[in-house]
C-alpha cells in the first residue's frame, strides 16, 4: 500500500511540473492574456503539492496516534458490534458505542487519547466531518504532550 502512495505522489509530482512548465511557457508568452492563463495553470500545481503534502501530514499524524493507542491497548473494540450486510457497524450499536466513548470524552475532554477514541467512535457512527475535526484535536494534543516531555 505505502508503495502505491509513493507511486501516485510521484505521478503527481511529474504532473505538477508539467502544469509549472506550461504555466511558465504561457507567462514568457508576454500576451496578457496568456499570462493571465499562465497565472491561473501556475495556481494549479501549487494547490496540489500543498494539498498533497496536507493529507500525507494528517495521515503520518494519524498512524503515529494509531500506534501509540495500540501501544498503551486502548484502542475501541468494535469485534463484537452487530453488522450490517455491508460491514458497517449497525447504527444503534454505534450510537451506543458513541455514547460510551463521549462521556469518556467528558471526563477528561484536555487527553489526545480519549479525544483520538471520540473521533474513532464519531467515525463508526458515521460523522465523518466531527470526526475529522476530533481526530485534529487529538494530534494537537498529542504533539503538545510529546513536546512538554521533551
């Protein structure tokens, strides 16, 4: 799997240039025009490389959480949670789940851990925006404990 990321970061890298050599072609043109265009083609691959350098960071951040929750064997144990024929964890057993996780969260809401199981329990219920934005919490919270530590 890493080498298949690897392989598609490279495609886009060869991508991104390409758009940079076609967009500094057209704004040597000296058209205004086509340095208009040049501008907005150049806009392109540095959009993307900032995109892509975004989601590798979220998701080395993601792993290093991952780890250290199976480390420390706190991770949610969703082996026993009734299924859909789908695979997806039924909704009442999810929402129960939920709700476990969220008052866990609420006793100690300042933790990356119980922040990193909200947002896996968010996740499983199906919130992808709140669980995106409490897994963002949880690697702040992570990154300040390792550098108090230091």
């Amino acid at each position: 799997m890493i080498a298949l990321i690897g392989a598609l970061i490279l495609a886009l890298c060869f991508y991104f240039f390409l758009l940079g050599r076609i967009a500094l072609s057209l704004i040597g043109s000296g058209e205004a025009a086509a340095v208009a265009i040049g501008i907005g083609v150049l806009i392109l691959p540095l959009l993307g490389v900032w995109m892509v350098w975004a989601s590798v960071r979220a998701v080395l951040d993601h792993q290093r959480l991952a780890r250290r929750i199976h480390e420390e064997e706190l991770e949610l144990d969703i082996s026993d949670l009734p299924r859909r024929p789908s695979g997806r964890i039924e909704r009442a057993a999810a929402d129960a789940l939920f709700a476990r996780v969220g008052a866990e969260w609420e006793a100690d809401p300042d933790n990356w851990r119980t922040s990193y199981r909200l947002a896996r329990a968010y996740d499983y219920a199906g919130d992808r925006r709140r669980a995106r934005e409490t897994m963002r919490r949880a690697v702040a919270l992570e990154k300040h404990e390792r550098e108090a530590t230091r």
